[in-house]
C-alpha cells in the first residue's frame, strides 16, 4: 500500500511532507517540497520542521489553541525557505501509518501572496468577514451618502436662491427682511464668500471666517488662492471669463482636507461683471467614503474565497467574481433566488436546518458542504456564514464567504481510501479492521453482545502462485474477497490482512448464532475453483474462531487466539475451521517462546553441526559428509533441526543459521582434506530463502576462501523450490557456483514439483532420492519403480544418484543391485559429531 502512496505522494504538485511528530525530523517529502522550500530534496529530508517554521514552540501551541478554538483544520504557520524569504503557510496535518511508524502527514499550503495582497489592499488578512461586513454597512450608507450628496446640492441651490433673493433685497433696498436674511447665509453650513469682478473679497460669512477657510480669505482675492489650488486653471479661466457656473474639488491640507468649491457670476443690471459668489463645502467625509467604498469594493471583487450576500429572507443580494469562478453561476443568474440554487438536489435540508439554528443562537456557522456547480458537478467546499443585526437586534443579511475544496477533499480521501483499504481486493485494510474490531468490542461491552472474529488463511495459495505466477495469485485473492463479500453479510466486517490471510468480524446480539454455518459457507465458497486467466486455482480455507467475551475482551487476545486456531486447523489438514482452546494458547505461548530462544541461541552461538557419511557401497569409502545442524539447547539438551528449522524459516533467521552451519562444515572438510588422499567432499544444505538473500555468492566464496577447501570439494543441496522462482537471478547464481567447481544436489528428490525441464536447464550434478521412496523399498512395487526410473533419468543426463534414509542391509542391496552405488543412512552411520565422524573416515578412507 505504502508503495502507492509514495507514488501519489512524490508525483503530487502539493507540497507535502511526512514529519516524525516525537522529533520534528522530515522524514519524507516530494519534489514539489523540495521546490517550494529550495532545498535539494536529500537535504530537507536532513533537516527537522523547526528549523522551517519560525514559531517558537510556544507559538505553535497558540497556533494549535486557536486553531482547535476557531474549529479549523489546518495551521497558520511562519515557514523560513532556503532563499531566507519567509513565507505564510497553511498547514494541513493527519496522522498516518507509514513505514510502521505512526507519522504527520502534511500538506503546505503557501498563501504569502494572497496575504500580501489583501494587506496592500485594506487589512485584509485580519478578519475578510468583518471587512465584509463592514462592506456591508458601506454598502447601506452609499445609499444615505447619496442622500446626503442631493441634500448637500439641494442645500447649495437653496443657500444660492437665497443668496440672490438677499442681494435682490439688498439692491432694492429691502431693508426690512435684510436682517432675516443675513441671519441665514450667516449661519449656513457653507462658506460664502461674495467678490468683485476680480475676485477680490467683498463679503464674507461667518463659517468663512471661522474655519478654515479664514486661511483663504486673509488673502482677500479668492482667484489668487484658486491658483495656488486648482490644477486645471484652463477651465477656472475660462469659467470666470465666459461668467459660467464652475464647481471643483480642491485637495488642501496635504490631501487631509477635501473643498467641494462652487462659484457663481453675480450679473447685476449695472454691470455685466458684478462679481462672484463662492460657497465651500467640507467634502472630507465624503471623499474618505468613497475611498472606502472603492477599497471595500475591490476587495469584494478580487477576493479569492467566494463571497455571497443574502438579505433576510435567505434571498441573494450580491456575489463576487470569486463566486462565479467556483459555482459557474453569474450574479444575474443567482440573485434574488436562495442559496438552495447551488445544492440543485443535493439533500442538504438537515444541515440547512442545522445552519439556521446556529445563526439564529451565535449569529455564525462554519463547516464543510457539498454543492452543485451549475455544470451539475458536485463540488465540495468550506463556508463560513454570519449574521447582521441592525440596531434593534433583528437578522437584517447574511454574509457567506467560501472557498472550494474539491481538490483537497479528493487527495484526502484518495489517502483515507490507501490508509484503510487494501489496493487489491478493495477490503477494508488491517488498519481499519483493528478500529472495526475495536469499535465493535466497545458496543458489545456496552449493549452485552457478541463479537465473532474468523481468521483465514489460504490453504495452497503459495502453490498457485509458485506455479503460476503471482498475478495469478493476485487473480485469485481478488476473487477470495468477491466471494466472501457474496457470502456474509454486508454489516460484516471482512478484511485482508495481508498475504493469504483474510478476517471476517461478525457482531450479534446473541450468542447462539450458527458460527459453524457460517465458517462452513466460507470453506465451501473458497473450495470452488477459480477461474483465472489461463489455468484453474485450486486453494482451501484453514479458519480460526474466536469469539467476545467467551475467549478474551481486547483486540490483541482474540486475534492471537483466532490464529492459533487456524494453525490447528491447519495441523488438522487444513480444509477445516477449528474453534479456539486453552490447549492452543499454551502451544501458542511454547510457539513464542521458541521463538525468542531462537533469537537468543543465534546471538550465543548455541549450534553445532554433526556429519552423516554418504557412502560409496561400489568402492566402498565415504564418498562425502552431509552438514547437519543441531540446536545445543542450554536446558532442552541437543535438538534436532526438526524442532526450529521450519520457525527459523519463518522468522527470516535460517539464513543466519545457514551461513554458521556453512563455515563450520568447510573447515572441517578442508582439515580431512589434509589428513586423507581420498577425503570425502562435503554437502550442506542450503535454504531457498537463504539461496536468494544478497550476498549469498560472496558468503560461500569467503567460506571456502577462510577455510582452503577447494570448490570442487563442496556440495550444496536445495530443494526443487528454488528451481520455481526460474527468474534471471537463480540461473546466474547457480551458473556462477557451477563454474568455480561447486556442485549442486537436489534434495528430497521425487517429492516436489513435477516439471523436470529445470534438470536440464541448469546445473545441477546429483540427485537425492528422498528416503519415503526407501523406506518401503523391498516391498512397495511403486516406489521401486520410481526409484529405478529416477536412476535412469540420472544415468541418461549423468547425474549422479544418492539414496537417502537406508536403514536396512535389504534396502541398501536393492539398491545396488539397482545401480545406485551411494546411499546415505543409519544402516550405514548416523549424524555423529565432528571427533566420531573422523573416526569412521580412519576406518574407510585412505590416509595420507
Ligand atoms: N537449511 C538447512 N536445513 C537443515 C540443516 N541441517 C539439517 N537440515 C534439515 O533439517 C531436516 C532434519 O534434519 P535432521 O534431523 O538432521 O535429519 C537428517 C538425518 O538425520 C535424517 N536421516 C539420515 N538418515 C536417515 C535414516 O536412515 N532414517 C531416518 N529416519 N532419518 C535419516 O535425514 C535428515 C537429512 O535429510 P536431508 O537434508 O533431506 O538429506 C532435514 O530436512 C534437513 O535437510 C541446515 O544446516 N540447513
């Protein structure tokens, strides 16, 4: 699985990593990493995530607290990239099996730009939702600065009008309203000032005098301050020359202050150039909103998250660019329907609910929701929605910002799906089956029910896939899972846990449920044959039961019992199910102990190895020795390799014994080397597993190397196992061994596997007739003629014959008589240490 994951993992653009969260250290991470960090790719798997993330720990832990407090799922953090630049990441972190090792699983997300951006802008990054709504609020006082903007203009015509009656008054001298009248302009919320045809001051109202514009009027000629002010002085000209209306907005104070100016001819029936009206108008506050409206607006519009504004009754008001980008819907096509246009089918009405209720009570929701695009794709994406009151409390809209997480939420769920499932058969991983298998424990605790584990292994699938190859093999445990998953049902749990090895959980509420029907549906659905590409797979089911709470409480028990069940079952015959038994605990528990006396007895050296002669009944001397280990137990005494080969096998340690019994044995032949002429040579077996570790050439060069045992002298027995593999690599090996002089004999010869077509392929010098042919050999007629036949083949391809397991003078003249001259067995000399063998070479060989 994890090869998989590595492949979606380095060929991925994110930028990813996989952190030890103990240490901090970067265990892994991919090429777009590497990129975006600007580190070569063995350099940042060097380096721990403290030296990228500028937090100090005490930061992070905030980062954490607020993280967890604003219910997000990812972190914001500080991250240093090689150029020294500092970047602003989103950090998106799961725990994840990898390697054996429980790890951080990190996507990093660089949004540097995107803050820098919205900080330019407005301040942004601080909270996009009180910006929004702020926006909001703008929006509303656009409509009253409107208002506001008429009022002022109303204002101004009024205050004009009312200025031209005074004057009206005034030259016809009206003396009994002027009072009135001068009361008004004195106290309009504008500055007047009246001036001659050349712009110099004639009157001037209070707020003139008192603002500032007493700055201007000090001056006395309101054209010589305009000239300092105004940059388009061609249209002030020609406003004052063709005695038209003009207004302007002149930007004092160093652009703190903003005049809206208005000037007006005065004509008088005296003259055509009677003078000027100005009036001033403190448009600051105006000017400053329609900054903000224009910055809260770009904002709007250049957000990258989606932002929709419904009113109260859920009806849309305004989206933004960003809105359109991820739902394909144009704001005429979304605005004034509901939100519910996006979920087009989509059964959101719970949530819907849901989300109403949080508004009303916390005026905010935020949470992840699936909706439609307009194309009909389903997309998936992280919305936060808040409520605006108005003054008396009442909702008055509704903000929602989101941004599409489509992406994300596949390569989540693309990982989730690695995580828990096996890539082949598509059932649930061991991963997942051990939190199923916990989860189901906890509720039958709870409810006082029962909890069922099956544990199968396939019987003779190692055959299938040794003869036919492992895609057959493969073939073969994806039809197991479609018949298991076609035979139980779809609320058990049915797993791979890995190899040949399948568990089925089965939860009921009581205990008396047929088990035995059950285990005996699965046998017989996996007894079928399968069909695969070329051939039939024959393979059988060995199950293990156990069952909560009668044979333990926790996960760990049961599955131990559960697998030593299925070895009984295996022991059995196989074919069988087989429920658990104190009985096999203890064999379980002997089973462990071996096994960690084993482990023990390779670090003290506790073997030894012991000689059997093959003799030579022609010529009547020990033609060669074979190697035999023996296990000096320090309690148990001299084991036979019966006891712990097959474990030692299993456990992955027969190599090591291998290569002990190897060097042993090729010093001791090299000293009969130098004590007799005809010095028998020596034979040591040689495991399939060990035939195929690396080194395993160089290991047998060093031990005839160490020991000056001429090649020609050694025999290695394997077994028709590793002729199987038939790949590059054992043809070459065994090439390479056959060169420098070594030869190679087939052990149990005649049990294996049927083709013969390797003897001729390789090099192969001796045959071992296995001794259940000898046995039996002066009255079994089959075995005779197995054995003559096995003779034959041996002459025809020159291969020389050895008889095995001769007991009895009888079996070892049939076979004489059968032209099989060498024969190894009790009859003539069991396994006997180094000191005795040499003694019976004294007797039978030559001396030099
Ligand atoms: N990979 C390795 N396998 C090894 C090594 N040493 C031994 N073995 C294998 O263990 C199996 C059991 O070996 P052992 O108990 O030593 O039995 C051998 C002989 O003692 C036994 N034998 C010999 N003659 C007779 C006889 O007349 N009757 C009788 N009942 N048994 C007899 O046969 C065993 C040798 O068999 P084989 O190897 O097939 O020639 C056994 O399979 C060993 O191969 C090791 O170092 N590495």
């Amino acid at each position: 699985a994890n090869t998989q994951f590595d492949k979606i993992f380095e060929d991925h653009t994110a930028v990813m990593l996989l952190i030890d969260p103990m240490s901090g250290d970067i265990v892994k991470a991919n090429d777009a990493a590497a990129n975006f960090y600007g580190y070569p790719l063995d350099a940042l798997e060097n380096k721990s995530i403290q030296e990228i993330n500028l937090f100090t720990k005490e930061q992070v832990a905030e980062e954490r607290k607020n993280a967890k407090l604003q219910k997000r799922n990812y972190f914001i953090f500080r991250h240093q990239i090689a150029s020294g630049e500092v970047k602003t990441v989103e950090v998106y972190s799961v725990p994840l099996e990898y390697a054996g090792r429980t790890l951080l699983f990190s996507i990093i997300q660089d949004i540097s730009e995107q803050r820098q951006y919205q900080s330019d802008i407005w301040q942004y990054q601080e909270n996009l939702e009180e910006m929004v709504d702020e926006q909001l609020s703008t929006i509303n006082a656009k409509n009253n600065k409107i208002h506001a903007i008429y009022l002022t203009g109303i204002t101004t015509l009024v205050t004009v009008a009312l200025f031209l009656v005074y004057l009206l008054r005034i030259t016809r001298n009206a003396e009994k309203r002027s009072f009135e009248l001068s009361q008004i302009v004195e106290q309009s919320p504008s500055a007047i000032i009246t001036t001659d045809h050349n712009g110099n001051i004639l009157y001037q109202n209070n707020h003139s005098m008192r603002t500032l514009f007493a700055n201007i009027s000090k001056n006395k000629n309101v054209f010589a301050v305009l000239e300092t002010l105004v940059n388009d002085q061609t249209r002030l000209n020609n406003a004052i020359k063709q005695r038209q209306p003009w207004v302007y907005d002149l930007s004092v104070n160093q652009g703190h202050t903003f005049l809206r100016v208005h000037l007006y001819p005065i004509n008088s029936k005296q003259s055509s150039k009677s003078g000027y009206v100005f009036i001033l108008d403190d448009i600051t506050k105006q000017k400053q909103d329609e900054k903000q409206l224009r910055l809260t607006s770009t904002v709007f519009q250049t957000a990258t998250e989606a932002v929709m504004i419904c009113d109260k009754h859920y009806k849309i008001q305004a989206v933004n660019e960003a809105f359109t980008k991820i739902t394909g819907f144009d704001s005429h096509e979304v605005l004034n329907q509901t939100p519910e246009i996006l979920s087009a089918g989509l059964k959101n009405e719970s949530i819907y609910k849901n989300i109403q209720h949080q508004l009303d009570e916390n005026n905010q929701w935020q949470g992840e929701i699936s909706n439609r695009r307009k194309s009909g794709e389903i997309y998936y994406e992280w919305l936060s929605i808040t409520a605006l009151r108005d003054n008396s409390g009442e909702i008055d809209a509704f903000v929602a910002l989101f941004s599409d997480i489509t992406k994300r939420k596949k390569a989540e769920s693309k990982i989730y799906q690695q995580a828990n499932y096996d890539s082949l058969t598509g059932l649930a991983n061991r991963n997942l089956f051990l939190d199923r298998f916990e989860q189901a424990l906890n509720k039958a605790e709870r409810d006082h029910s029962y909890v069922t584990l099956l544990f199968i292994d396939l019987d003779g699938f190692k055959h299938v896939n040794d003869t036919l190859g492992h895609s057959q093999g493969d073939l073969l445990l994806k039809q197991t899972a479609q018949r298991l998953s076609a035979t139980l049902r779809k609320s058990d749990t049915i797993t791979r846990l890995g190899g040949d090895e399948f568990a089925v959980l089965i939860s009921t509420e009581k205990c008396d449920f047929n088990i035995r029907k059950v285990a005996g549906k699965i046998q017989t659905a996996i007894a079928r044959p399968f069909e695969l590409e070329n051939a039939q797979g024959f393979v059988s089911a060995s199950i293990g039961i156990t069952s909560y709470p009668n044979d333990g409480k926790d996960v760990e028990t049961l599955m131990r019992k559960a697998d030593s069940a299925m070895y009984k079952a295996k022991a059995n015959g196989k074919n069988n199910f087989q429920f658990f038994t104190a009985e096999m605990d203890e064999k379980a528990l002997k089973r462990r102990a071996l096994e960690s006396e084993l482990r023990l007895a390779i670090e003290k050296q506790q073997f030894i190895v012991h000689y059997q002669a093959i003799f030579d009944t022609e010529k009547n001397h020990i033609y060669a020795s074979e190697a035999l280990v023996r296990w000096q137990h320090p309690e148990k005494g001299l084991l036979s390799p019966f006891h712990f080969i097959e474990l030692a096998e299993e456990l992955g340690l027969i190599a090591d014994i291998g290569e002990f019994v190897l060097n042993t044995a090729c010093d001791c032949a090299a000293s009969w080397h130098k004590s007799f002429d005809n010095a028998p040579s020596i034979s040591v077996n040689i495991s399939s597993m060990q035939f195929q570790r690396d080194g395993f050439l160089e290991s047998i060069e060093n031990a005839l190397n160490k020991s000056g045992l001429p090649a020609e002298k050694l025999i290695l027995e394997i077994t028709e196992s590793v002729f199987i593999e038939n790949d590059q690599k054992t043809i070459t090996q065994l090439t390479k061994l056959a060169d420098s002089g070594i030869k190679i004999a087939i052990d149990d010869f005649g049990t294996g596997y049927s083709s013969l077509s390797y003897l001729k392929k390789f090099p192969v010098n001796k045959l071992k007739i296995d001794r259940s042919f000898i046995s039996d050999i002066e009255h079994n007629h089959e075995n005779q003629a197995l054995t003559k036949a096995i003779i034959a083949m041996g002459q025809s391809l020159k291969l020389e014959v050895i008889a095995e397991g001769v007991e009895t003078r009888d079996q070892m003249q049939w076979l004489k008589d059968s032209e099989c001259a060498l024969i190894q067995g009790y009859w003539f000399a069991k396994p006997s240490d180094h000191e005795d063998f040499k003694t019976l070479l004294f007797k039978h060989n030559l001396r030099r």
